[in-house]
C-alpha cells in the first residue's frame, strides 16, 4: 500500500519509517537510558570494590547525567545543522571506548571517566534518531507515523525499565564490571546497522538568520561553556549537602547571569530562552519531566540501595524484586504511546508516584516482600505513562525545524531532575543507606509528586491537545 505523500502509479514508490531504518535508532537510543538506571543494582558491589560509600559512588549518577545534560542539546543542534547519521555514528564510537576503559577500571578514577564518555556517546542517539525521523519525513511527504514515534519511545523507556533488573543479574553472574562491558556488542551491533541502513545525510542549509554561515558557526561554544560550567558547580553543590559548600553559589549565580545575558543577545543561542519563555505549553512540559524524574529516579537509586544495606538483600535479589516495576513500566510506555490524550495519563502517573512515595514512608526492613513488590509496581506504571505523555508533549509544542536541540532539552531536564535526585539521596543516607533515610527521601518524593500534581492539572494546554 501507498502511504500518504507517497507517488502513486508508476511512480517510484517510497515507503519510508521501515524497518531497517528505525531498528538501529531504537538500538542506540536504548543506551543513554539502560546505563542510566542499569547502576542502580551495582552501586554496593563498586563501593564495595573500591572501599567507596553511598554518598562517594552517587559520582557514578551524577557525572552521567552532568555529561548528559550538557551534551543532549549540544549534540542536538550539531544533528540538525551537521546532519544526524554523522552525530549519531560518533555518539556510537564513544560509547564503545567507554565501555572498554570501564570494563578494564583499575581504580575508581576512571569508572568516573567511563561515564563521563558514556554521558557523551550515549547522548547523540535520541536527538539524532528525532532528526533523522524529520528528514525522513521530509523526503516521503509526510511525519513519521505515530506507530515509529511509540517505538521509540518503547526503547527508551523499556530500557530504562529493565536496567535495574538487568544490572542485578549481570552483576550476580559476571560482576559490576558487566554492566560497563555489555555496551560493547550493543554499541557495535548499532554502528554497523546505522552505517549500512540509515541513510545518507541530506543536505543542511544555513540555519534561519544566518544566511551563508557555515552550520559550524552557530554552535554557540561560550554558550556551551557558560551553561557546562554553571552546571558543573551546581552539581558539585548538590552532591555534598550534608556539608553544604555554600560559597560554590556565588560564582554560580553569576555565570548563569552571564548566561542568561549572552543567550538573549545571540542571534542563534545554544538555548533559545526566548523561543521556552514565549512557549509556555514547552516551558511547562521540561519543567513537569524535570521533576517527574527526580522523583523516579530517587526510587530507582535509593530504593535499590536501600534494598541491598538496608534489607539484606544481594544485587541479583534487589534486581528481581524491581522486576515488577520494569514490567509495568514497559506495558505502561506502550499503553501511553497509544493513547490520544495527554493529560488523562499524566494524571495517572503523578498520582501514583504520589502514592508510591507514600507508601515508601511506612517500609522498613520487616516489611512484607509483596508490599515491597507493589511499592515498585507503584513507581513503575509511571515512569511509562509520563516519559511517553512527555514526549508526546515537546513533539506536539516544539518548533519542527528545531525538534533535535529540542528533544535534546527534555532530556536535559530529565538529567537535571536526576542530578537533584542523586544530591537527595546522597544527603539521606550518607555512608549508608538505612529506614531513616529511606524516610525522608520518601517524604521529599510525596511532597514533589503533589507539586507534579497541581502543575499537571492546572495546564490547560494539556487539556486541549490531543495526539
């Protein structure tokens, strides 16, 4: 059959969306967020390796997400200007280097360089497979069906979902250094697909206000910069808060000044605070996922920990018991890719994080299996509904020329939320994770998950919008 904007008669025909193109897209795009969440289980047995605590190996999250933040909208705009296949090819040659230097770590150090590469790699894929879809799109007639887009979706979040429970298993067979050795095959086995079936990169044109520039032109590196740097000491404050280094706030405050005043006066800025301010529909929607994912990831992190010294339990027992959550997460990122509405799901999953952080506050380590089981059953239903509702949103509310450095600020929200999430658990536990701890970072999430509550229901542009 001849999908719409396809020639028809005796014209070529172009199908477009096939198969070989978006199988090495879902590959790479599964990696950022499997590495993400797939530390979770193996955070004990490295600290355990390197005489490390909670509060020391929390780095391995956060400099993940540091590199992440950063390089999401920077790889972004380089596959919209330079063209996606060429980003998304390097992004893949990173992330087998990372995989190399942490399966081989001998120290501590360099599991610290290893996901600060992996950061990097493993960011070109999302926001190269969205530009490629554009440029697909273009060349058939028309965007790619809503079928392709919840594939997508599918591999982020399912990856995400299963990361916790794959990671225990690979730590109990091979040990914590399998988690750093199985992006090598994956790494590889999307390279070679992507080189063979993913289209050469179309010509770019010279970006809108600035005719005849080369795309290299506009990359805003002092933008880049002031937005790394500013980054980096907010996370360096974040990581320490039982010790607060409050003097890392001033020159803080003063780059992002900085930053703010030179993004408002370039013609092509790193990020275009105009364009989010005078979006409100796209402001609101990294603001919602931002914070949606300091609180799941606050459970996949500190619930995780807790299960191994608080509980008792080994890597590949904690692994196991967050198989629930990984299983609803997965059926609920494709339940949410199909619905029509936005909001409805939105709702649904902010209520439940609400009550899974609720239910968080009356465990300790007496507590019943089955309720431990449906307290990650809680948090898994949505971490699917939101992450596809959300995506749904910035595709929906994005200018389309601009939908890769887009894609690439949702997950810069996301990391940020992840950030703070780290920072949080770092704060409760310590040196260790323990009931008290566990406690009040459940309190924080309930507090979180009625503020995500009231922001989903009172925005009115998701109650109009349906996809």
């Amino acid at each position: 059959m001849t999908a719409p904007g396809e020639p028809s008669g005796g014209g070529p025909r172009t199908p477009g969306f096939r198969g070989r193109l978006t199988a090495p897209l879902l590959l790479g795009s599964l990696l950022n967020p499997l590495n993400t969440t797939m530390i979770s289980t193996a955070l004990v047995a490295i600290g355990d390796s390197f005489g490390m605590g909670a509060a020391d190996t929390a780095w391995l999250i956060s400099v993940l997400y540091l590199a992440s933040a950063v390089a999401q909208p920077v790889l972004g705009k380089l596959a919209d200007s330079l063209g996606p296949r060429r980003i998304f090819l390097a992004g893949l040659v990173v992330v087998f280097a990372s995989g190399l230097v942490g399966a081989v770590a001998p120290s501590f150090g360099w599991l610290i360089v290893s996901r600060l590469l992996l950061g990097i790699g493993t960011s070109a894929a999302y926001p190269a497979a969205m530009s490629v879809l554009r440029d697909e799109g273009r060349r058939v007639g028309h965007p790619a069906p809503r079928t392709v887009l919840a594939r997508l979706s599918f591999a982020s979040l399912g990856s995400a979902a299963v990361g916790p429970t794959l990671g225990g298993l690979l730590v109990a067979l091979v040990g914590w250094r399998g988690i750093f050795a199985v992006n090598l095959p994956i790494a590889l086995i999307a390279f070679v697909a992507g080189l063979i079936w993913i289209p050469a990169d179309p010509p770019r044109e010279p970006a809108a206000g600035a005719p005849g520039r080369s795309p290299r032109l506009t990359l805003d590196p002092l933008g880049i910069g002031l937005f790394a740097t500013a980054l980096t000491l907010l996370v360096f404050f974040l990581l320490d808060l039982a010790h607060p280094m409050w003097w890392l706030l001033a020159p803080f405050g003063v780059l992002t000044a900085v930053l703010v005043w030179w993004q408002l006066r370039r013609p092509l800025p790193f990020i275009d605070l105009r364009m989010i301010v005078r979006n409100g529909p796209l402001a609101r929607t990294y603001l919602r996922h931002g914070v949606s994912y300091l609180v799941i990831y606050c459970v996949m992190y500190g619930f995780t920990q807790w299960l191994e010294e608080g509980r008792g339990l080994s890597a590949g027992e904690s692994g196991l018991l967050m198989l629930p959550m990984s299983v609803t997460a997965l059926v609920c990122s494709l339940l949410g890719a199909r619905t029509k509405g936005i909001r409805g799901p939105l709702v649904l999953g902010c209520l439940l994080l609400t009550g899974g952080a609720g239910l968080l506050l009356f465990v300790d380590d007496s507590t019943p299996i089955a309720v431990l089981l449906l307290a990650g059953a809680c948090f898994g239903v949505p971490q699917g509904l939101i992450g596809t509702s959300n995506q749904a949103a910035v595709q929906a509310h994005a200018p389309p020329e601009s939908i890769g450095s887009a894609a690439g600020l949702q997950r810069t929200a996301q990391y940020i939320g992840a950030i703070s999430a780290s920072s949080l658990i770092a704060l409760a536990y310590g040196q260790a994770a323990s009931d008290s701890g566990l406690h009040l970072m459940a309190g924080a999430s309930a507090v979180l998950g009625v503020l995500l509550i009231i922001l989903t229901v009172t925005d009115r542009a998701l109650r109009a919008h349906h996809r």
